[in-house]
C-alpha cells in the first residue's frame, strides 16, 4: 500500500470506536418513512461535519426531509481532456430515512436502540442503510483530509425520501444540483459484500377494467361475462413473457457470468427470471354471485422489465393484444424503467480490486430486483453502483450488521474513492 492508503485504514482502525457509536447514535435518531421526518437524523450528521470542520448544504426543498450536500476539490476537467492537473468527480450517496417499525413484532432487540450483540448491530436501518451511508460520511471526513493531495472532486449527498421513491431527495438533487451529477456514484445500499450491483429491473404496473353484459348465469348465450373475458385477456398478455431483451453485451456477459451466484443468492431460477419480461397479475377482481354472468372484472399486472426492454416495447404489444375491443379499459399505475451501467466500469473494477485486497472477496456484478438511487444517476448515463453489507433482516424484524462487515465496508469505501480519484481517468 500507498503511504496514504494505508493511513486511511490506520485512521479507520484507530476510529473502530467512533465509527461504531456514530452508527449505534444514527439508528437511535429515529428516522421512519413514512412518515419521513429525517431532521434528528440529520443533525446526527451535520454535529459530527461540523466537529470535523467540513463545510456543508443542508438542502430542505421540503423542511422534514432535509439533504445534506458537501464538496470538495476542484472543478472537474472535461471528460476526455488530457489535463495532468484535472480528475475526476466521484459522488457518494446514502439515504437517511428508513423503514417504519409499526408494533416492532418480532424484533428481540429494540429496533431504535442501537444495542450491540454477538459482534451485531441491531436496529431499524443497521443494514439499510446507515451503515452505507455513515460509510460514505466517513470516507468523505478522511478524505477531506488528505484534499491538498487528491485530484477531482469529491462529494457528498445524504438524502431523504428514498423508502417511499419520493420527490424531496435524491430525485430533488438530480433535478435540481447538477453539481452533484459527477461522473461517477458510489452507494452503500445492502446487498452482499460479494456482490456490486450495476443494474436493477424495471416494474411497469398495468390496471385493465373490463365490462360485459350481465346478465343471469344460465343465460349464456347472451353474454361472454367479464370474467371469462378477463381470462382470455390474461392468456393473451402471458405472451408479452416472450418478449426477448437485447441487453449490450457486457450487460449479457455479467447476467451470464453471475448464474450460480444468483440462484444462490435468490432461489433456483433467479438466473432465468432476471434476463426475462415476467407478468404476474397481482389482483383480480369481477362478479357479484355463482349464477349471475358478471358484468365487470378488472385485474392489474407487474409486468418487470429486464436490461434490454423498453416500455414502449411492452406497451405497443399490449395495445395490439387489446386491439380495437371496446369492452377492455387499461392504464398505467407505476413504472421506474430498467437502468444500468457497465458492470466492468472502472469504478466497478476498482470496489472488486479493494474488496480482494482487503478480505480476499471475489466480487460479482449483479442486478437487483429492487430499487435504488442508483437509478438515478444511470438514468444520467453516470456509473453507479452499490456495494453494502448483508441485508440481515431488511424491511422486517431483528434488522441488523455485523460490526466486521460494517467496517469493511467503510474501509472499502474510503480506499476505492481514493482510488478512483488518484487514477487518471
Ligand atoms: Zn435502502
């Protein structure tokens, strides 16, 4: 190691401590979504940036829910300019709120309470994602420190809203702070530290209304019913399954390449379903009683689109599936397109090259079925990808992170934005 990487890690070694009461105060500073009240939260962060002298933006477009922005470094060079002087600009990004708890059945562990057990953290947020996002605050304080030495820029962006995909965060910042583009993100959403997500699937929600003739059940000759009607309907749109996705080929090669870790990681034919268009109609819902032919029924349909389909793919099939029937209605309820990057970006290269370095990991890059922030800056075209600890009880009960993990993440985090600005890109 680099005379300055090592003294990163001594300065994270040295924090152990720190770190870890940063994180077990973060999970105790409730922060909920809904209802998204992140400012205790965030003062949380704003008391260590000011004790450790960096300069900051709290951002509120929306006073509950502040962002907090931090740069350093110079203006970036244009890319592709040949500037022995300039860098590059990487972001890191961590949301603040978390889920909710409700009753907090099933937690043996106060799920505000931060409590330290067999080597763990446990809390509401331990694993997502105030581990990542302390890991990104900390890796801007130490790099902060050596900023006469780096090259580019480095910033900072801790957002809230991101649990209920809502408009005040990171979407906010997109919009609105160009600044905060980059050309490059790094995230520390859970996941595993053997995985780097590139990507992630797109949901596209459809909701049919159809309508027939009602009339009573034994007279069938007069009418289909609705039901019946749906259910061709239904046959007919399993079809858009058939769909073929063109991803580029890394995007093919990683999917590939990934297989058995995949359907490790999430069952048996995850390796099918993530390349594929899926439909699953999530409700169903027509008639009044057995012998009446039911004059309404509508349905709704998840249909996920993989790396590779365009919504307008999907959309002109099922208006050619619908064709000109007047008794078929449908709208569109939700949709967040497919993204990617390059799973073999250099940024990528760098996490997988520290991820060895530090603990012998072979990293895999993967896409995720959920969703992140991360799509937001591939949606820019900007490299972005997310690389956190085990998701140890995400969403439900007895969430929590392993104290190890969590420092390895950190670690990792500090030395691939080192990395990443240190190289000449
Ligand atoms: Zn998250």
């Amino acid at each position: 190691m680099t005379t300055d990487r090592q003294t990163l890690v001594d300065w994270i070694d040295a924090d152990r401590e720190r770190l870890i009461d940063f994180l077990q105060a973060f999970i105790r500073a409730k922060s909920p979504n809904p209802p998204g009240d992140t400012r205790q939260a965030v003062e949380h962060i704003t008391n260590f940036l000011d004790q450790e002298g960096l300069e900051h933006e709290v951002v509120a477009p929306q006073a509950e829910m502040p962002n907090i922005v931090a740069a350093f470094g110079d203006p970036v060079r244009a890319k592709g300019q040949d500037d022995p002087n300039g860098g590059r600009h990487l972001v890191l990004n961590g949301h603040i709120d978390v889920f909710p708890v409700g009753e907090g059945h099933g937690w043996t562990a106060d799920p505000w309470g931060g409590e330290i057990r067999d080597g763990k953290i446990f809390g509401r947020g331990a694993c997502d994602m105030k581990c990542g996002t302390t890991a990104s605050i900390f890796t801007y304080a130490y790099l902060h420190r050596l900023k006469d030495r780096l090259k580019g820029r480095l910033t900072l962006t801790c957002v809230s809203d991101e649990e209920t995909f809502g408009p005040w965060g990171a979407r906010w910042l997109i919009a609105n702070r160009p600044d905060v583009h980059g050309d490059a993100m790094l995230n520390g959403e859970p996941g595993s530290p053997y995985n780097i997500r590139f990507g992630e699937k797109g949901p596209l929600w459809l909701r049919f209304n159809v309508r027939s003739r009602g009339v009573h059940g034994a007279y069938a000759h007069l009418s289909e019913g609705a039901v019946k009607t749906s259910m061709a309907l239904i046959g007919e749109l399993m079809a858009l399954e058939d769909i073929e996705a063109k991803p580029s080929h890394n995007i093919a090669r990683a999917i590939d390449e990934a297989r058995d870790y995949l359907n490790l990681a999430m069952g048996e034919g995850a390796s099918d379903v993530i390349p594929k268009v899926t439909v699953n109609i999530g409700t169903i819902e027509g008639g009044l009683k057995v012998n009446m032919i039911p004059d309404h029924c509508s349905f709704e349909a998840d249909i996920r689109l993989p790396l590779g389909v365009e919504k307008e793919t999907i959309m002109a099939e099922v208006i050619k599936i619908v064709g000109d029937r007047t008794d078929v209605e449908f709208e569109e309820i939700n949709f967040t397109p497919p993204n990617w990057c390059d799973p073999y970006d250099d940024l990528a290269e760098t996490i997988s090259a520290v991820a060895k370095e530090l603990k012998d990991i072979d990293t895999m890059p993967i896409v995720s079925l959920g969703t992140t922030d991360a799509r937001l800056w591939r949606a820019l075209g900007i490299p972005a990808f997310n690389y956190g600890p085990f998701a140890h009880g995400m969403g439900g009960a007895d969430e929590h992170v392993e104290i190890e993990e969590f420092l390895h993440i950190v670690k990792t985090h500090t030395l691939v934005a080192y990395d990443f600005l240190m190289a000449t890109g």
